[in-house]
C-alpha cells in the first residue's frame, strides 16, 4: 500500500496554495472581514475538493503523456490509476456538496465549474493557449497563466517532440518568458484595480507592492533558465504572491470594520 504521501505528491496537493488564496480574499471581501465559520469551511472545502478532483483527473487523462517525459515518469508509481479515478469521483461529489452548503446559485454552477477545470487537461492536444485554459480554470487567468507558461518552459523539448501544444512550443521559451512578463504585469494592474474597486485601503496596497516585488523576482530567476531557478521562479514567489494578496484583503478588511 503506498503512502499518503505519495498521493500528495501525486496530485502536488501543496499547489493548492495558489488558488486558495484569492478565493479567500475575495471572500474576505464579500463578508467586509470574517465571514461565518459555515462560509469560510464551505470555500475551502469546495477549493481544495475541486482542485484536488482536477489534479486526479489531469493525471488520468495524461497518464501516458505523462511516462513520456522525464521530469514526470515516476508520477504513476506514487499511484495507481484506479485510485487516481476513485478519488477524482469522490473529491468532485464534495465539491458539489460544499457547492450546495454555500448557496443555490453555487451548487447549480457546480457542474459547469467541474466541467470547465476537467477540460483544461485535453487542451494541449489541440491549442497554443492551454495556459490560459488553466488560469480560467483557477480563475486567476492572467497570473496562472503566465507562471505555467514559466514552467512549461522545462518541457519545451518534450512537447516538441511529442506534438503538444502551448505557448512555448508556438513562441519558443524566449518568446514566452516574454509574454509571461506581460500578463503578469497585467495580473498587478488587475489587483490594483479591484483593490480600487472594492475600496480597499492602505494596508491592501503595501501588501500588493510585496506581490510586485515577488514577481519582479520570479522574472529574474526564471532568466536564469536552470531546473533550480525555474522551481524557485514557481514555487517560492507564487506562494509570496498568494499569501500577500490574502493577508492584504484580510488585514485591510479588518482594519476598515
């Protein structure tokens, strides 16, 4: 029997850092401070159920793709297949239920959000803009998108050779750091405006200069083009980013109550 944290690793549940902070932010927001204990459960449950059902199902459905490649061929010995479908069925019923617990409107839009996070895993089989898929599914599309589109950049080769798409095999690893930089621009002018549209603060705005600041690091590093820096470009900055943004909307929502 493997180990619990094999599967983890399997569905890089530690991921769940990137998204899960917006939606608390937004949140936060939404109740003008802490929401109900019910609420707040509901959110992340429903986050971390639905990010969890895409994560099994993308392994599912890549499975063969993902042996392939060297930096993903040991995936499928941290899981078996069928397990990889049991708890795709399973965390995708829980988020419908968090979905139902939250309100009407979320539970009826439960199944098109199912759908549309199911769907990003077939899009590099036939178009240059999976990354965007996978940040509309995330619903942070232009920052999501131009991470991925940093970390992609490892498998330029790989997809290459086996006829996937996306925008590093259509611009070239230059071409897409470049274009990651702009949507990441983008992303900053994004959070600044709903900082300015929901009325935030002071608070808000000094925690949104660390975000400028980690990404503006995540560029650097990302130059470097090593396996080392790339990681550290991914991993240490977009958590920075996730963790301000929510901190932010928290600090500032509380200081305004």
């Amino acid at each position: 029997m493997r180990a619990p944290a094999d599967f983890l690793r399997f569905i890089r549940f530690s991921h769940t850092v990137f998204a899960l902070p917006f939606a608390l932010g937004a949140m936060f927001v939404a109740a003008r401070g802490w929401p109900s204990a019910g609420v707040a459960a509901g959110v992340v449950a429903a986050m971390v159920f639905a990010r969890t059902a895409a994560m099994a199902f993308n392994r599912i459905t890549d499975w063969e793709i993902d042996k392939r490649n060297p930096r993903t061929a040991g995936r499928h010995r941290l899981a078996s297949r069928g397990l990889a479908i049991a708890v795709c069925l399973v965390c995708s019923a829980g988020f419908i239920v968090a979905a139902w617990q939250l309100n009407p409107l979320c539970f009826l839009l439960s199944p098109v959000a199912l759908g549309l996070i199911f769907f990003y895993s077939f899009t590099k089989r036939f178009t240059h803009f999976a990354q965007f898929f996978l940040g509309l599914a995330l619903s942070v599309l232009l920052w999501a998108a131009g991470f991925d589109l940093i970390y992609a950049t490892q498998d330029y080769d790989v997809d290459l050779r086996d006829g996937l798409h996306s925008m590093v095999v259509r611009l070239g690893v230059p071409g897409a750091l470049r274009l990651a930089v702009w949507l990441h621009a983008a992303a900053f002018v994004g959070l600044a405006g709903f900082g300015l549209a929901a009325g935030m603060g002071r608070v808000y705005f000094s925690f949104i200069a660390i975000v400028l600041a980690a990404l503006i690091y995540e560029h650097l590093e990302a130059r470097r083009g090593s396996v080392a820096s790339i990681n550290r470009a991914f991993f240490q900055a977009n958590a920075v980013v996730g963790i301000a943004f929510v901190a932010g909307t928290l600090l500032d929502c509380l200081a305004r109550s």
